[in-house]
C-alpha cells in the first residue's frame, strides 16, 4: 500500500523516548489501576476540552452505557440514536434496558440534526445521543432546545471545534474512546467521560467502581470499567501534541480541495461553525462500491465503514424494522474513507486524487 487509509504509528515515533519514560515511571510506582496518572490526565483532558470532569473509563462504548445509567436512564425509557454510526453507539443502550430509537443523519454533514432527532422522538425519550461522526460536529445546543438530555458520542472528534466550544464540552455529558486508531489512541483500550455536572461526575465516578463510594457499600449495580495507570501515562505523553496533529489533519483536507478532489466526488462538509479534525476524510460518492474495489489495487486504502447501518444490523432487526431512514440509506451507499492522518504528505494527497481520477474516469 503506497498510501494507507490511517497511520497512527508516524507520529508517534519522535515521542518514543518520552513514553518509554512514562511506561518505566509507572512499572516503579507499582501503582496500576486509578492511580496519579489517571488523575493528571484526567485535569489534563478537562483542561483541554473545556469540560468540568473527566473521567477515565476502559472503554468508549462502557462510557455511553454508564452516561446514560449516570442520567438515569433504565427500563422503560428510549434513547434517540442515529443508524449511520459505529455499532457500539447504540449497542451501549440495551444493557440499561432502554430502547434505542434510530434517527435519520444529513447524508452531507453525516451527523444528526435537531429536525431528524426531533423525528424520532417519542413520549418515553429519556436522551439522545449524538454522534460527531468522523471528526463533524452535531448541533449538540439546538438538540437540547428540544428539552432533552445529549450524551456527545466524541469518540470520533477529539480535537475538532464547535461553534460553541469543543465536541466533549457541548452538552449534557460526553464520551470519548482512545482505541489505538483514534486521534488520541492508548496502547490498547481506553475511553473517558466528560461533564460540566458535579452530581453527574459523582454518579460516573461511583458507576465506574462497581456501583460503590467507598469500596464498602454498594449502592447500585455498576461497572468495573476503569483506565489503566500505564494507559493514561502514555496519553499524557500525546495530548499535548494532539492538536499540532489535529491542524495537519485540517491540512490535508485542504490539500485534498486544491488538488481537484471535488470535481470528481463530493468533499466532506463541515455542520455551521465546526472546524473538524478529520478522523476519518469521507467523501460522497456515486461510485463508492466501484472505488472501494479499485483504489486498493491501485495502492491507495480506502473502505465504507458503515454499508450496512446499525438498524438494518441482524442484532437491532427487531427494533429497527420499518424505520424510514432516507439519508442513512443513501449515506451508507456513497460514502467512502479514503487516506487521512496527521503524517499524510501533500504528494501522498496528490496520489490519492490522481488515482481516484483515473478510477472514476474509468481509464485505469
Ligand atoms: C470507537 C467508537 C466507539 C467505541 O469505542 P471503543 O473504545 O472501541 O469501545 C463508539 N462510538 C463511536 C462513534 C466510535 O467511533
């Protein structure tokens, strides 16, 4: 592969000394689970979004679940999600024993919109969880016009902006993943919450050890779902750099623009006022299929994430039968991601382009 679709490891190699460091300073604190580096990173990470707390969790798909249990959400109620997103999205919502109720996304932008949310709403409607699909940010404020509860799934959007501020720091309470191939992945699983709310932290915090304040009284039914001391330790060495990384992720995208991508399909859009990170370029087109089979060949990565979305997925058939989704269908049939990270070079941008030219002109 002359141009891979993501490259998460060439950025990380001038900090190889640092997080050497950071891994041998946590092997001689003997400390592992909950310790000083969850701590430090997580006032580092609320510093860096504009959100009161953040806490660590194992994992960013456990975040949505203890989000939602944090709001209070259980049997009974319904939790508006969109379809067009990674699965785990809504696979976090059953083990509340809510039901997810899928919404619509704009097939431009790729998130949701107050309009789709407020379709899919019903009288049971306890939270929405808006996905910032592919670094875009949704319109968390006009969604919580609507009077209900947003859990930001930002798994996606870490050093992207908003009109309003940063996605993690937009509404009610936030999660983020740091899955190895995220812009701020951990050496494994990691995930976060994030919140402006002190009763919510404190439910989260409680949630996250097994339901429990003080390891003695078990007040509710939780989660052992915590952050690793070597995880953190290794993402305090990153999160300085993540928006140097972030900006030549923007880079690209312009690259992408100047060099004639748009004539041949349709450029990612950003929602009003968002300055997106790009974590994954996905552009639109009518020939997806026939440039996922091509572009790989040609030595340029490209892949649809989402073909099939999560309603018409065998495990939500039953809950997502006779949903009239018209641009999730038809975002799942034109989108494609093709190559972006923060050591993409501008003659890689050029290569993709050149080959999607010769692609979709047909002449390859
Ligand atoms: C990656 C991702 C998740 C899940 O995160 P994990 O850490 O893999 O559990 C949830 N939502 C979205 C949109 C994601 O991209």
């Amino acid at each position: 592969m002359t141009v891979p679709l993501f490259d998460p490891s060439t950025p990380l190699e001038p900090l190889r000394g640092e997080i050497d460091a950071a891994i041998a300073r946590v092997l001689d604190s003997k400390h592992f689970i909950l310790g000083p580096e969850v701590e430090a990173f997580e006032s580092e990470l609320a510093a860096y979004v504009g959100a009161r707390h953040a806490l660590g969790v194992a994992n960013g798909t456990e975040a949505l679940t203890i989000a939602l249990r944090a709001l209070g959400v259980g049997p009974g109620d319904d939790v508006v999600v969109p379809s067009f997103t990674f699965y785990a999205s809504a696979e976090a919502i059953p083990p509340t024993g809510a039901r997810p109720v899928f919404c619509d996304v704009d097939p431009e932008t790729f998130t949701v919109t107050a309009d789709t949310v407020k379709a899919a709403m019903t009288r049971d409607t306890k939270a929405v969880i808006a996905v910032h699909l592919f670094g875009n940010v949704a319109p968390v404020a006009e969604i919580e016009a609507l009077g209900v509860p947003v859990i930001e799934d930002a798994a996606q959007s870490l050093g992207s902006r908003g009109a309003g501020g940063r996605p993690g720091a937009l509404g009610t309470v936030a999660t983020l993943s740091f899955y190895p191939s995220k812009n701020l992945g951990a050496f494994g699983d990691g995930g976060a919450l994030l919140t402006g709310d002190a009763e919510l932290a404190d439910r989260i915090t409680m949630l996250r050890f097994h339901g429990s304040r003080d390891k003695v009284t078990y007040e509710q039914v939780g989660y052992n779902s915590r952050l690793d001391e070597l995880q953190a330790a290794i993402l305090r060495v990153q999160l300085p750099h993540l928006d140097a990384w972030a900006d030549h992720r923007r880079q690209a995208a312009r690259w992408y623009a100047e060099a004639g991508l748009g004539d041949w399909a349709g450029l990612p859009q950003a929602t009003d006022g968002a300055d997106p990170a790009w974590h994954l370029y996905v552009i639109r087109t009518e020939q997806s299929e026939t440039l996922e089979r091509a572009l790989p060949e040609a030595g340029v990565g490209a892949r649809s994430y989402y073909r099939v979305p999560v309603h018409l997925q065998p495990a939500m058939a039953s809950l997502g039968a006779g949903a009239a989704l018209p641009g999730t269908e038809r975002a799942a049939r034109e989108h494609l991601a093709i190559p972006i990270s923060a050591a993409i070079t501008r003659e890689q941008v050029q290569e993709v382009v050149d080959a999607i030219a010769r692609c979709a002109s047909g002449s390859t």
